[in-house]
C-alpha cells in the first residue's frame, strides 16, 4: 500500500482487524471530537475459524470483535479493505451471501473494491452482482479508478467513487482505488468491458471533489500493492 501525500490512508491488506484513531479533529469553536476507525482487508470468504492463535479468527470472532469495539466508543466507522468473496468455499457456494451477512452485522458502511472480487460477474452481469452484494450487506461499494469500456456507459466510472459521512458533526470523506496492475490477475471473462485507470490522477479527483464538498478529513481505502 503506498501513502497519499496530504492524505490519512487506511491500510487494509490483511484480514486481520485494524483500527483507525483520529483523537484530536478541529471543530468549530476550539472542540474537538474523537472517531474510530475498524475494517478488514482482504477477508477472501474466511468464514471458518482456523482453531489456531495464528490462524484466521473466522466471521463470527471478527463480528462480536468488531461490535464489542464499536459499542465501547461514541463514533465508529467499520470499513472493508476489498477482495471479501473469493478463497473459501463456504463464501464461494453461497456466492458471497455469508459474506455479506456477516458485514452487515459487522455495520460495514464502506467497502473497497479488490481484484477477485471481480471474479464474481462479467460485464453483463456486473452491475446485478454488486447491486445485490450492496443490497445484502448494506454497505456502498467505492472505487474511482474503474471505468467501463463499452456500451453505453463507456467512459463512466463503474462504482460510486467518494462520499461523505458526517460522524461526530465532522464531514469525512471516503474513496477508494485499485492499483492498475490488479488487471492482470482478472481472468479475460471477468475483465471484460472495464479498465483500471491512473489510481494517482483519479485518487487526486477524487479528494478535491471530496474537499470541495466540504469533507474535513479525507481518507483512503487503497487496494494496493506494497511492503507490509
């Protein structure tokens, strides 16, 4: 994952849980608000829980985690690092509904997009897999570097790319992008009609229509490559 200069970037690579403080936010009048930050990252359908100290937690560990965290402080907000369908076939034989179950227990508002969750749909069917996914879970799906390449909505983002929350009475902003390599590890059925453009030159379009909407505090929900 790489940094945005001027940016507070959330890294979301492991599906381990991660939290996020902000303490000290400007308000008006000298007051200041505290909001905290969970979310997963590519989850890829670990429903199970290995057993294991080291293993993965499973879902329904990561979801009283989540609640415990979130019911202890005065303004959370879980979000989804991406890639949540593809690698178990508990998600896989129910096409992600589990998945999407456990999200919405979880209160997932925003949910970045990931590569193998294209696996799911082609260009016909990618908007009905989304939209359902969305519907099950009740979270947005954000990304702004994805475009279609066809039909009539070619040249159109593919995603919502940002939005805004108002939490605590502070405006924060969310996006999302894909690094553009992710391309590559999209079967040909799967990438058909769309592309990975710029992730900077959009991410950059993204936090001034972010800015310009009137978000005080901007952040990233990057699936990118990058050391750990």
């Amino acid at each position: 994952m790489r940094r945005f200069h001027g940016l507070l970037s959330l890294l979301l690579i492991l599906s381990v849980l991660l939290t996020g403080c902000f303490a000290s936010l400007s308000m008006a009048e000298g007051e200041s608000v505290q909001i905290d930050l969970f979310g997963i990252g590519d989850f890829g359908g670990a429903l199970d829980d290995s057993g294991t100290a080291t293993g993965n937690p499973g879902g329904a560990r990561i979801v009283g985690k989540i609640k415990e965290l979130t019911a202890a402080v005065a303004n959370p907000i879980v979000v989804v690092g991406g890639t949540s369908y593809t690698g178990s076939a508990i998600s896989e034989t129910n096409h992600g509904e589990l998945v999407n179950a456990m999200y919405k227990a979880m209160g997932v508002q925003y949910a970045a997009v990931g590569n193998h969750d294209f696996d799911w749909s082609e260009a016909d069917t990618r908007d009905e897999v989304f939209g359902a996914w969305q519907e099950q879970g009740g979270f947005t799906f954000l990304n702004a570097n994805v475009y279609w390449t066809e039909g009539e909505k070619a040249g159109q983002r593919i995603f919502t790319p940002y939005a805004i929350s108002e939490i605590g009475g502070v405006k924060v902003g969310f996006f999302s992008i894909i690094d553009e390599s992710n391309m590559s590890a999209i079967s040909g059925v799967n990438k058909g009609g769309m592309d990975m453009l710029d992730r900077t030159e959009n991410a950059i379009e993204a936090v001034k229509a972010l800015r310009a909407d009137g978000a005080q505090v901007v952040i990233a929900l990057a699936h990118l490559y990058g050391a750990q």
